[in-house]
C-alpha cells in the first residue's frame, strides 16, 4: 500500500492565480483597486469594501511568526509527529497557515513574532506549497 | 427579541451518557426527545416546530414522527443549538409555531451511524489549512493560544487550573465521566497532544444527547416543570478557518453574541449567579469570560486559578464538570444549556444556592460561531 499522502490542495478558478504563484516561487496576494486593502484567502472582489476590482501581486514572502501548535497526536496522513502548525504574519498584512522548515519543532526555537522568509514546498507538478524558514540576518 | 416571553419547559439528556455502543447516532436523538417529552408532560403530536444540527430536521422528525409547521435546521457547530434556542423563541414569539423540540446527539466515541465530517480539497480549508497539517479539532483549536498567552501573559500553570477547577465540579456530579481529583502537576504531566495543550486540558470525546422544549411563557405556568424563561440572546459567526480569525486575542463571534444577549436580558455582569462558557478546550473559558465582559482578558488566568469559579466561589463556572469532565460528544453546546436549565430549576447535582440568573456561552467550530443565552427563574 502506498504512503499516506499529505492532503493536497485542489485549486478553484478563484484561487488559481494563487497556486500558478506558488509554483513559479511566487507568493501572491490581492490588493483591492479602490480601498487599497490587502486580503487572503483569495477571491475576485475585496471583503472589506466589495469593490470587484482587484489586483494580484508578488508579496515579499517576509513576515514573522503570529502562533502555532506542536501538534503530536493524531499526525496527519504524510506528517511525522511532532510538526508545528503556524499561522504566519505577512509583512503585507493578511495571516496564512503554513508550516516552519529549517527549524527545531520545539517551543524554545519556535519563537513567536520571529522574523520568516517563504520557501516554496513543491508536492507535484500540479502544487507547490508555500512554508517559511528563519529568516537570514 | 422581548425578554421572558418564552420559557424551556421540557429538558432531558440521553438515559445514558458516555460510551453507549448499543445506539445509533438517530436513536440517541430520540432517546433524548422523548425524555425531553416526557419531562415536559407532552404527547409527539403537540410538537409544531423543531431544530437540529448536523442531522436534518426531515431525518429525525421522519424518524419521531413530528409534523412540523417550523422548522430550523441550522448547522454552524457545538453552539448550534444556542442559536436554535434564539430562533425558536423569535418563532414562537411570531406565531409561527407554539411548542418547539430541539435536539442534539452524537455518536462520538462509539461512530455508529455517525455521518462523515470531511474538508473537500477544494474548499478554501482545503486549500489553506489542511495542507499543512490540521487534523481534527485537537490541532486547530489551540492554535491562537501562544498568541493569547504572550498578549495577556497567562501562564500554563493557570490553563491547568482551568480542567482541575472543572474536575472539582465534575466531582460532585454522578454523571460526569471524570469525576477523580486532580493537580496542576496532573494536567502538566499528562500526554501531550498539541502543544501548549497537554491531554487533560482537551475535552473528552463521548456518545450522548440532550433535548429541549419550548413554548410562550404564557402557557409554561401549565407545566409540570419549574419555568426557565429565555431572558436574552445573541448570535454570530467569524471564519470556518482559525488562521483567518481577526485576531487571536480574543473572538469576535463571542464579542458580537455575549454583549447581545446582555443588552437584550437587561442586565449587568454582576447579576449572573452561573456561568457556563462551552470548553472544548482549557483556553475556551479565559477568552469567554474577557469577551462577554466579565473582566479584562489579561485578568481571566488569575481569576481562575485563585479559585473563584471553583465551588463555592463568586462566579461558579461549569458546574457539571464542562466538556473536559463530564462528557463531549463533539457538539457539547446542548449539555451546556441543559446545566444551565438544570441551575434555574433549582436540580442541579452541584446546585448554587438560589441562583436566579444563568448565562450560557456557546462557541461553533474552532471559534467560528457563537451563541449566547441568558435564563432565568424569575419572570
């Protein structure tokens, strides 16, 4: 039997852009036309102030480390307990759930507000996931 | 919504709570409505209206055989049946229908007949969230808790006294599932499931259900039970994505629901005689007991921990033992307001003496939704 896989996502043809990004090393985000807000997860119109138009773009991949679990049981099919679960804070402003790589899973490297850098996490030719590291410097 | 215009008149758990492998996940539902029936003196046919979560309202009014003229099937997690209680007052209030069953049960630990929970990988959970390793509720509802902890500097120590205060209630209580003492040493020596959260401070998973009547606080003088009028209420969602959530350092379903209910029953913090604040998990009741405006957040660890929601104390807090001593069947929101029903009727096993006014604080999904009830025994 094969090894459980780690569940992979399945792109919308909102989100598409988003994962098209991923896969050429490229987070992107969405800032709206009118109000100038910076929002995630992505969707085709702004969720503050509704306008339709809107603009994707290269975030930096800079942001810093908002909380997290070190989850130890149940791991999830393709993880090896313990991994900590992040939640990262984009230098831009939107949160995203991600995981830190090049990182001891302890609580004492895990420092929370932790300056992070993306990376990018390829699971097949389809998706590429994007994680964080330290970030250098 | 007017205050004390409805009132719960029938209140039942299942026979059994706990681990009961000889029912399905329906027939816990029926068990525990026709307890609620039987409580309340009535016959099935004179139930006009019903809500459930999760279930249809067709599958178990198909199984009971009701004949609704209202119905409400309002799925939005563990607090759903807060916000049942909410509709069906507004309901019976508009005419729409006059006495209104609500149940819950779950088969949680025993799985039979149990439907499926899964995240389509096209969602945007599935995108966003489960790719990077979320899985069940254990590894997603403590994810603000660090965040909340340096914010407000609450110590470890403190989300420990949380499941030993609530192990003491738990004591008193014949049916709670966990009823041994235990220490702070206890809760931080135990498994580790998902740090910061160690097993003790996660709730129990458990087979069970609960069912509420309810009609005009008119017709409830003509009932065998004691009233329990709907004094206030509130309602609301945030985000089926914890990392999505405004901010972690406190909810804003509880801050949107909580002061609703106040604003509606008309009355001030210290008027509240009991308190149940739903605890899937230790930190449930410290974001609670800040974001209904009991105090500040930063106060919330302290006032746990120096003992003040403990029996005996000036705030007694989830008096049957909550979801991490007495029992969780994964939607606990149910067991919460049957307490709460049980402290207005004056029956509770670890009853507080002439309490008059209870709050009851649901949360749905991992801080997702929220329902907020305020009873009382007085009219």
């Amino acid at each position: 039997m094969a090894e459980p896989q780690r569940a992979r996502p399945k792109p919308t043809p909102e989100t598409q852009h988003f994962w098209d990004g991923t896969k050429a090393s490229e987070l992107r985000l969405q800032r709206c036309d009118a109000c100038a807000h910076v929002y995630f997860p992505p969707r085709p119109f702004c969720p503050s102030c509704a306008h339709r138009k809107v603009t994707t773009f290269k975030a930096s991949g800079k942001g810093t480390l908002y909380s997290y679990v070190i989850n130890h049981r149940p791991a999830a099919p393709g993880f090896t307990a313990p991994y900590a679960i992040a939640v990262v804070e984009l230098e831009e402003g939107p949160r995203m759930m991600s995981n830190i790589i090049d990182c001891p899973q302890t609580p004492e490297a895990l420092a929370l507000d932790m300056k992070l850098e993306v990376a990018f996490e390829q699971l097949d030719d389809k998706i590429t996931l994007p994680v964080f590291r330290p970030a250098k410097g | 919504m007017r205050r004390n215009q409805v009132a719960v008149v029938g209140a039942a758990e299942t026979t059994e709570l706990g681990v009961i492998p000889n029912m399905s996940q329906i027939q816990l539902h029926a068990d525990a409505a026709l307890n609620a029936i039987a409580d309340a003196g009535l016959k099935l046919s004179d139930i006009d209206g019903f809500a459930t979560a999760v279930e249809s309202p067709q599958q178990v009014c198909h199984y009971l055989g009701i004949k609704p003229t209202w119905v409400d099937g309002t799925s939005v997690g563990g607090c759903s049946f807060m916000l049942h209680v909410r509709h069906a007052a507004a309901a019976i209030e508009a005419g729409l229908c006059k006495t209104v069953l609500i149940t819950h049960a779950e088969s949680g630990k025993s799985m039979i007949g149990k439907l499926p929970r899964s995240i389509p990988a096209d969602s945007l959970q599935g995108q966003f969230e489960a790719p990077f390793g979320v899985y069940g509720p254990p590894s997603m509802f403590p994810i603000p808790v660090l965040r909340f902890m340096k914010t407000y500097g609450i110590t470890h120590e403190q989300l420990s006294m949380v499941a030993v205060v609530q192990r003491e209630w738990a004591a008193k209580n014949p049916r709670a599932m966990m009823k041994d003492p235990i220490t702070v040493a206890d809760v931080l020596n135990s498994r580790m499931i998902a740090y910061p959260f160690r097993l003790l401070q996660c709730c129990l998973v458990t087979d069970g259900g609960g069912a509420l009547i309810l009609t005009s606080a008119d017709r409830a003088k003509d009932f065998p039970r004691k009233p329990v009028y709907i004094m206030g209420t509130g309602e609301s969602v945030e985000t089926p994505m914890v990392s999505q959530m405004e901010t972690f350092n406190s909810s804003r379903a509880f801050k949107v629901a909580g002061p609703l209910a106040f604003k509606e029953a008309g009355i001030a913090h210290k008027d509240v005689d009991h308190l149940m604040i739903y605890d899937a998990f230790a930190h449930l009741p410290l974001f609670g007991l800040g974001d209904l405006g009991f105090m500040p957040h930063e106060e919330t660890g302290k006032f746990i921990a120096d003992g003040n929601t403990r029996p005996g104390g000036k705030l007694p807090l989830n008096t049957n033992g909550g979801g991490l001593s007495y029992m969780h069947s994964g939607m606990y929101g149910m067991y919460a307001l049957q307490e709460s029903v049980r402290q207005m009727r004056g029956i509770a096993p670890a009853q507080v003496p002439n309490a008059k006014i209870s709050v009851c604080h649901g949360v749905g999904g991992m801080f997702a939704a929220s329902g907020t009830i305020i009873f009382t025994n007085e009219r």
